[in-house]
C-alpha cells in the first residue's frame, strides 16, 4: 500500500497536476500493479481549526494542559541525582 498525499491551493491547480508529465510516471508505476489499483481524490471544500473544536465543546479559548499549568506557576519541584 502506497498513501501518496499533495496538498493544493486550489482545484484548478489540481488538475493541472493531473494532466502533467510527473503524474503521468505516477500512473505508469501504478499500471505495473498485480491487482487493479484503488485511487482516492479527497477533495475538501473547508478545514477549521482550535476555535471550532473550543466551539463545538462549548469552551470559549482552547488552552493547552500545558499553558494551563505554566499559568499556575510552579506547582512540583523534583530534583533527582544519581
């Protein structure tokens, strides 16, 4: 199994990747196969970041535990020697 992944600004320019020659030796080493291949285009018309997952858990900020626990200060001091 070979997982191939390009991200592109836009569909035009998608498809002009399709049509070129480096696709093209793409789709040759594919036609080598033993078994037909299986080819995905996932295509996606939106992507959102932390302020959508805050959102939909119905937080106001996305804080980290680790910048939560810088604001707290210094709560453990371990010192180990060997």
């Amino acid at each position: 199994m070979v997982w191939y992944f390009e991200d592109w600004t836009d569909v035009e320019a998608f498809e002009r990747h399709l049509r070129s020659d480096r696709f093209a030796r793409l789709l040759s080493v594919l036609e080598l196969s033993a078994e037909p291949p299986r080819l995905e285009c996932r295509l996606i018309s939106e992507s959102r970041g932390l302020d959508y997952l805050a959102a939909v858990r119905g937080v106001t900020a996305w804080t980290s535990t680790a910048a939560r626990l810088r604001k707290l200060g210094p709560v453990l001091t371990a010192r180990v020697e060997g």
